[in-house]
C-alpha cells in the first residue's frame, strides 16, 4: 500500500490493523558515468514498492534529499546540511506519529546518511527522556543491502568490482527497474580507485569520475531483479520483526 495513493480515510483504516510505516531515504547524488543521480533514493523505493504488493506493508513517500556534500562537485546533486537533514527526519517521524504510527522504518539507500539518521532517533529519543515521558513511537534504520542475505548474494554476483560508490549491485537494481535508463561508458581505468571521503574538491580530485572501487559496467537487470526479490522478502521479514516488538515502559 503506497501512502501517496491513498485517501486519508485509507490511512485512518491501515491503523486499525497496523501502525506501522516504511519509508525509503536515500540521496539524490551523482553516481559515476552510468549510474543514475536517483540511484541512492531509486533503490529502496524500488525494493518498498516490490514488497508492498505482496504483503500489508504501508509504504511512504520517499524521502530523497540526504547527505551529499561531498559530491557536490558533479552537477545534479542536491545535498542537505546534517541540521537540516535531522530537523526534517524529526518533523516526518512526529507527523506520522501524531497520526498513531508507533514504528517508523526507515529503508536507507545510501551510506552518508547513516550517522545523521541516527542523529535525528538520539534527538527524538532525547526530547522524551529529559521530559521523563515515554516518546510514543519506535525508529528503525535498515540499509537495503543489509537486508537478509543481500549482501552475500552482491558478492557471489560481482566478486571483483563492487567498490563502495556507483556499484554494479546499485546500478543493476536501478537496471530492473528502469530498463529505457540504462547508460553505456567507456572507464578507465576499468576499476576505479579507492580512499578517504572529504568535502566535495577533495573528492572531485581523487576520483574524477565520480566511482569509488568499482566497475559498473558488471550490472546487469537480471542481476538487479534478484536483489530486488531478494531485499523485498528480507524487507517484508525484518518490518515484521520490528512491529511485533514490545514498549516495555508501558507496563
């Protein structure tokens, strides 16, 4: 179930069997020669939208600006500072939580935003705990290649290559999903170098292309669908795992 399809009286209906919501955050950031500026925000909607249609998942809009201040160096990347960043997070999770959601999900698509996501649960958490008060609802962040057996199975697909920017496990699933997108380049050299994440020159500088280890050229769709069928069950399973917690202070 998509939320940005449904009516309120939808919304009002979903709470009454579930109060629970997924949503997907990625960043909108270059991704070499090949890979798609949407890439990071592209690959956990991809993997929600799959996965709700078989399962009573509530999926949310996608939050798709994060942290990319160091790839503001290539022309189409939208960052965020990390204050603004947090005040966002904080804003989206208390609106679905004055609506009576009690577990938020958030499926990451990109690894800079991760200590700022956190960020934003320590200072929703603080608000209730210097007010000695329950906060009332529950966050979660899950990177979609940490799902079960994701990453495992990107390994087994791309062995030499996979780096840690613009990879073929990315662009393959982005592939699947968006076949009339998929581009073609010439790299050199084949795989890209490796090293420190800095501010956007430093970056531009030490990796001219925009990759970090990687050969996209490996991606594949077909590799890419079974990603994605493998993150949508891993998602429908940890999401699961996470509603059926308990609040313990609630007696």
């Amino acid at each position: 179930m998509l939320l940005h399809l449904s009516t309120w009286q939808e919304i009002e209906a979903y709470l009454q069997r579930s109060k629970t919501v997924v949503v997907p955050i990625g960043s909108n950031e270059q991704h070499g020669p090949t890979g798609l500026l949407g890439t990071d925000w592209l690959c956990p909607e991809i993997i929600a939208h799959e996965a709700q249609k078989d399962s009573d998942l509530l999926i949310a809009p996608t939050f798709n600006i994060g942290m990319a201040q160091h790839h503001l160096g290539f022309p189409g990347t939208i960052s965020l500072r990390p204050t603004t960043f947090i005040a966002a997070i904080g804003d989206w999770c208390r609106s679905l939580a004055g609506h009576g959601f009690e577990k938020i999900y958030f499926l990451n698509g990109h690894g800079g935003n991760v200590a700022t996501i956190e960020a934003a649960f320590s200072e929703l958490y603080a608000e209730a705990s210097f007010a000695r008060a329950e906060r009332g609802f529950a966050c979660k962040l899950k990177n979609w290649w940490e799902l079960k057996g994701v990453n495992a199975l990107a390994q087994r697909q791309f062995p030499v290559g996979h780096g840690s920017h613009a990879t073929p496990s990315e662009i393959a699933v982005t592939q699947w999903a968006y076949p009339d997108a998929i581009k073609t380049a010439d790299y050199s050299p084949q795989i890209a170098p490796t090293g420190p994440i800095r501010e956007a020159l430093d970056f531009r500088a030490r990796y001219p292309d925009g990759r970090m280890g990687s050969d996209p050229a490996l991606a594949t769709p077909e590799k890419g669908g079974e990603l994605v069928t493998l993150a949508a069950q891993g998602l429908v399973d940890d999401v699961a795992a996470f509603a059926a917690e308990p609040f313990p202070a609630r007696g």
